[in-house]
C-alpha cells in the first residue's frame, strides 16, 4: 500500500506540478520528523541489530511521508477532514479487537 502510495503522489506530481503545494514542508513538523529520521539513520551505524534498526528507519520514513501527503490533502481541500477522523477511529476500533482477539488465543 504505501508503494501505491509513493508512486501515485510521484506520478500526480510528474504530470502537475503545480497542482501539488509542497510549500508545507517548511513547516516544523517535518524539520522535526526529518531530523528523528536523520538521527536514527546515524544510530544504525552503532546499532547491535541491524535489522530491527533498519525496520525502524523504514517505520519512521514511511510515517514521514504519510504526513506529508495527509497534510498536502488537508491543505487543498478541508472536507476531508471529518472522511480523516472517521478512518482514524475505524482503525483505532479494529486494530484495538484484532489485538485483543490475539491476546484471547495467547491465554
């Protein structure tokens, strides 16, 4: 799903450029979130395991640019919004019983 993701933001962006207002980057946020992501990439070099670290690297990255793209949707169209909270508590819900379906086999 996220390479669907990526790749359609990438090919939206290559046919209109300037349909897409990537000015939000400034923002802090993402200075934030790209320092994180810069600082867990210099902490892989020491880390004992290196696959659990790049795990992690990719986790952060892929959050980063899920910002990225809600924040772009949020910015052109305000609508969205209330469609964004409904999808957040609907995962909320199911990824909470999935968890606790899970834990019910465990005991």
């Amino acid at each position: 799903m996220s390479f669907v993701l990526l790749t359609s933001f990438v090919i939206r962006l290559c046919l209109k450029p300037k349909s897409i207002n990537c000015s939000v980057i400034k923002r802090f946020i993402f200075v934030a979130f790209l320092g994180y992501l810069l600082f867990s990439l210099v902490s892989l070099t020491k880390a004992a395991n290196i696959t659990e670290g790049l795990y992690e690297v990719l986790k952060i990255s892929l959050s980063i640019i899920y910002l990225f793209v809600a924040t772009i949707i949020l910015s052109k169209n305000r609508d969205y919004i209330p469609t964004l909270i409904k999808v957040v508590v609907i995962s909320a819900v199911l990824n909470k019983l999935t968890k606790q379906g899970k834990k019910d086999e465990e005991t």
